[in-house]
C-alpha cells in the first residue's frame, strides 16, 4: 500500500512501515525494549506490538503508550495506519 501526501511543491510518496522499521524506531527511543510485532492482516500496515521495557515499570499504562508513541516520530497515522499496543515492565 502507498500513501500520498501532497506538498506545496510536489508529491512526496510514503511507503509503509515494515516490522524491522517499526522495531528500528521503537528500539532506539527504548533501547532495553524487547519486542514482538504481528501483521494483523498481511497488508503490511495493521499490526499488534507487545513491548517489554523496564522504563514502564512504574508508570501508568497511558504513559507506556505514549512513550511508543513518541517513538514512531510521527509516523503514526501516516506511513504507519493501525498498531494495536500491549506494554509491560520488566
């Protein structure tokens, strides 16, 4: 699947994001993150992620959340459609 985003001065194609992408991004905001991601439907653009980090440990599931999130630079409803997030302490 592709997405177009139109620019002012042309058109920038954005591909989807693969699982290697997805951990790549995750992995260096959460460096001790260990991580399993499914495609949910082989489209290379639903997935579920289960994240195990020890800087959840002892926030709010909300807070874990964000902190993936904020991982994914912005691509989170863009190159990235849909991710279904589990997260844990270690």
């Amino acid at each position: 699947m592709i997405f177009i985003k139109l620019i002012t001065h042309g058109i920038i194609i954005l591909m989807a994001l693969s699982v290697e992408e997805i951990k790549k991004l995750i992995i260096t905001s959460i460096p001790d993150a260990t991580i399993e991601i499914k495609d949910l439907v082989g489209d290379s653009n639903h997935y579920s992620a289960k994240i195990s980090s020890k800087i959840f440990n002892g926030i709010s599931k909300i807070e874990q959340h964000k902190l993936v999130y904020k991982s994914l630079q912005g691509k989170m409803g863009n190159e990235l459609h849909a991710l279904s997030i589990t997260t844990e302490g270690k």
